[in-house]
C-alpha cells in the first residue's frame, strides 16, 4: 500500500520537463499511401495551428480559404515542420507538436507567437510533388485487339473524371454526358494531357497523374484547382482520327464467283449496323427489317460511304470505318450522333443493279429436241423458284398443287418473267435476274421488298401455241378451199353443230388449225358456229359461211 501511494505521488507531482525533438502523433491514416513526402518535395496541405499550452489557435489556412505551399527539408518551414512532415501521405491527418527550438525560439514572432511557445500543428496533406516528377501513367483496361494508337496531331474524343491528389473531383465529362474533344500535340491542353493520352488505344482507360508544373502551376485555374495542384485524370477514350485519314475498308466476307461490283450510278440494297469506334450502336438497318436503298456516287449518301460503297460484290459483307471529316463533321447530327465522331458501319450487301441493266438470261439445260419454242400467244406451264439476290427464297410453283400457267404476252407476269419465258423449248431451264424496273419498282408487292432484283429459276413443263390476240381459231397455213365441202362430212348441203365441232377438232389433231389455249374447246367452237348461223336454225349451209375476223383471215394464215 505505501509503494502504490509513493508511485500515485510521483505522478501527480512530476511535471514533464522540456521537448527535445518533435512530437508526431499520426491519428488518421489512409490505408494506400503510394508515396510518402521526402526532403526537397513540394508539399500542399491545410492546418490549424495551436498553442499547446492553452490550445489556443494562433493561425489557420482554413480560416484563409487556402491551403499552404512550401517545399520540405530545405529550410523553408520552422525546422520542426519540415521534420514532422517527413513520410507523410496524401489525406493523412497528423498532429506534429514542435518545441520552441525547432519553431520560433525564444524570441517568438510579430507579437502572434510568443518567446519560448509549444507549437501544435494538426496537419492534413492534399499534394506531393517534386521537380524532378514526371507524368505518371497508370493502365486501368486496355482492350485485347488495339489497331491504333494516338499519336500527335490525332483528334481524340475522351471521357475522363479529373481529381486533385487528394481525391476531391474538380471536373467530369460524364455529368456533362458530352465527351472532351481535342487535337493532341497542339498545344490544346495542358502539357501533361497532351503526354498522357499518347500512345492509348479505342477503349482504353488509363490513370494520368501530373504534377503542378505541367498542369495549371502557380494560377491554378479559376475555383476548380487550386494552385500547384497534381491533378489525377481517368480518362476513357472514346474515339481518336487524324484530318489525313481516308476510309478504311475491310472485306470481310467476299462471296465467290464475283463477276460484277458495284460502280457509280448504280442503285444498291444493304443492310448496316452503325457504331461508334467503342462499339456503341447508333443505327441499324436490322433492327428496322429493311434495306437502306441509296445510288451510289451521286450524294446521297455521306461522302465517305459513297466512296466505301464502290467495288462491292452481291453478298459482300464490308467493315467501313469513316472519319468525320468524311461523315459528319464537328457538328454531327443532334443528339443521334456527336459531332467529330469516327463512323464504324457493318454492310451486309443484299443486291445492287443499274438503270440500264436488261434482263438477265442464263440457260442452265436445254433439251436435245426443240421443235417449239415459246411467243407471244402461247399458253405455258411451268415450274419456278422466286428468290432475292442473297438467296432468300420469296415464292415457288412447288408450294401449289398445279404448276403456274400463263399465256405470253397478255401481261399477267412482270415484264422481266415474261421476257425470261419468251424463246423457251418444252424441258429447257434457265436463272432469269431481273432488274427492278423490269420487276417490281420501287414498289412493295407481296413480299417483294422496294427496288430488289429477283432471281428465277424456270423450268418450260408444257407449251401449248396460241392465236393471235382477238382470235379464236387460226389455220396453221392455207386452209380448205373451197370450205364449205370440206366442213359438210356427209354431203348433205348442211352442217350442223356437231358436224362442225368435229370438222374443227379434226383440223386441230391434223395440225391444220388452232384454237386459242386456255379456254373451254366447246365454248370456242359452239361461238364460232353461232356466228356461221346467220339464221340460228341450228344449221350453217354454204350461203351463209363467210369469213370473218372471228374464224380465220389472210394476215392469220400470213403469219401462221
């Protein structure tokens, strides 16, 4: 008991005796610290300055609105500072307590210090630098394929966060959803930018660090950063060209067997997907389900595309990368797409054609035999496959229980089919590509999309000849003469109906005459003997068969 009554004593009695060094008290530690300050560093930092023995505060860069700027270790600071702030971090809060030799002495300063006074520093850190610091450049992501890299004289588009060392932001292109666009090398930005976004890749984000002297200096730049500040930049780049890029094409998929590209003047079908050089996706022709239809060439298009869409084949796939100057230049369009942005387009070409172009005719087999071949008038049958130039297939006879049948000439097909049917022997097959002006137009039609070639492939299954337009019966050269003996079978000076179908159809197997395809062979004779039977007494005698236009005439037997 009397030991720990002499120890208790002895503690409250003593008093401290005199501060031989400086006192540090590190109370607020940032858990990274990737540099600690060293003799000769800059350092940045905010205090409050106290008394230790009363605690009362004697100066403040708080109360100024600024922070102080010194260099450590060369005596530029009261000894006691430039010791106690020796391996401190950026963001580190310490409390540095300095006795009177290592601060003003015994002789105190302007009456605000007083001889023989314990100072009391409590310290934050904003900023470390050194003259002999660099830009530091940190990769943050780099993407696996990097086709380019900027270099001086690029104009670069970058997203990026700006900081001080000590993490405060100062400035973001993301809260203005607008990236920073710049030239690089041109003395446009700050010397440490300009150094730090060199050699980066599309996608690319870095980490740039730099000190005061290639950044904003002793000015500092408005109310944002303050002066001799490090500033910490994380940039994305977004999109980087130079005023001499050209287009860049890249074939991607050329189909073989190429025999035609495209040319100037030509009308072209594609499809496209438009992206940023990030990737991001601005446009699709897919997700609209329609061709972008244009004329190449004449300025319908952004000049850099008129000149990608040049030399391509039908089914090519193309990767076109257009710079701005080539799209749509600095102002670009609206909020669709931003101004000096590289374009990237994806093209799918489905077909292209001339003005100009006639119908295409290619005779894939062709019988041996050929004794008939199809004309205007004649009724055909036969097989076919509607397809679009990148093989999507439209229509097919297979798809009906009979097979296609019309008569040439009498406008029921397009134009183009009925030029691809004409000159056809029975068993022949032919690839019939068939302009849109010889199609379908610019016009839509079941299926058919605006302005597309078509391709058929036609199979002749049955041809059956026909009469000319307005025609019924034809003689297939000179017919009886004199007529009415030849259609009276059993000499009885009359004919009826059925005697005169009989004498017709005899006609047709000899293959003396012809009756129009198509339609009812009753019907046909039975109008053809009404119009014989002048008195309508069911009978025709010699005085009243007469040629008509219906029945026969010369230019018919001219032309058969």
């Amino acid at each position: 008991l009397s030991l720990l009554l002499l120890s208790h004593l002895l503690t409250v009695n003593c008093s401290p005796g005199p501060l031989l060094d400086v006192v540090v008290d590190r109370y607020d530690i940032p858990k990274v610290c990737p540099r600690e300050v060293e003799i000769e560093d800059f350092v940045r930092y905010h205090f409050n300055g106290t008394f230790f023995e009363d605690g009362k505060k004697f100066d403040s860069s708080y109360d100024r609105g600024k922070a102080f700027i010194s260099q450590v270790g060369l005596g530029r600071l009261i000894a006691g500072m430039d010791r106690g702030l020796l391996g401190m971090c950026v963001n580190e809060r310490r409390r540095v307590t300095v006795p009177p030799h290592l601060a003003y002495g015994s002789i105190g300063t302007g009456g605000i210090i007083p001889p023989d006074a314990v100072l009391v520093y409590d310290v934050l850190l904003l900023d470390i630098w050194n003259e002999k610091d660099k830009v530091e450049i940190r990769t943050l992501d780099k993407p696996a394929s990097c086709r380019r890299t900027t270099a001086a004289s690029d104009f670069v588009r970058y997203h990026y966060n700006g900081t001080l060392l000590s993490g405060e932001l100062f400035d973001s292109s993301y809260s203005r959803n607008a990236t920073y666009d710049t030239y690089l090398g041109q003395g446009d930005l700050i010397k440490g930018m300009d150094e730090g976004l060199l050699g980066m890749c599309i996608g690319e984000r870095r980490l740039i660090i730099v000190p005061p002297f290639l950044a904003y200096g002793e000015n500092g730049y408005g109310t944002m950063i303050p002066p001799q500040a490090t500033l910490v930049f994380e940039v994305l780049i977004v999109d980087v060209f130079n005023p001499k890029d050209d287009v860049i094409v890249e074939a991607k998929e050329v189909p073989k067997g190429c025999t035609r590209t495209t040319v100037t003047g030509d009308y072209i079908r594609y499809h496209y997907n438009g992206t940023f050089q990030d990737g991001t996706l601005f446009d699709s022709s897919y997700q609209r389900n329609s061709t972008y239809n244009t004329y190449i060439g004449m300025g319908y298009v952004i000049q850099g595309m008129d000149k990608a869409l040049q030399g391509l084949c039908i089914g090519e796939k193309r990767r076109v990368v257009i710079p701005p100057h080539l799209a749509y230049g600095e102002k670009g369009v609206g909020d669709f797409i931003p101004g000096s942005a590289v374009l990237v387009f994806d093209i799918h070409v489905i077909d292209f054609h001339n003005p100009k172009d006639p119908v295409n005719i290619k005779v894939t087999h062709k019988p041996q035999e050929c004794n008939m071949r199809s004309e205007a008038d004649d009724l055909i049958q036969y097989r076919y496959n509607c397809s679009l130039m990148d093989g999507t297939l439209l229509y097919t006879s297979d798809q009906y229980d009979s097979l296609s049948i019309t008569t040439l000439g009498a406008n029921n097909v397009i134009l183009g089919l009925e030029e691809g049917l004409r000159g056809m022997c029975v068993g022949e097959r032919r690839e019939v590509v068939i302009p849109p002006h010889f199609g379908h137009g610019e016009n839509e039609a079941g299926g058919v999309p605006r302005s597309a070639v078509l391709f058929f492939e036609l199979e002749l299954v049955e041809l059956q000849k026909g009469v000319p337009e307005g025609y019924m019966f034809v003689w297939v050269g000179d017919g009886p003469d004199p007529l009415f003996p030849a259609m009276d079978l059993d000499g009885d000076k009359q004919v009826p109906l059925e005697e005169f179908s009989v004498f017709i159809r005899l006609q047709v197997q000899g293959g003396k005459g012809r009756l129009r395809p198509g339609i009812d062979a009753d019907s046909i004779i039975k109008d053809m003997f009404d119009n014989q039977d002048r008195n309508k007494d069911g009978k025709i005698v010699e005085d009243e068969l007469t040629v008509t236009e219906d029945d026969v005439s010369k230019q018919a037997r001219d032309e058969l």
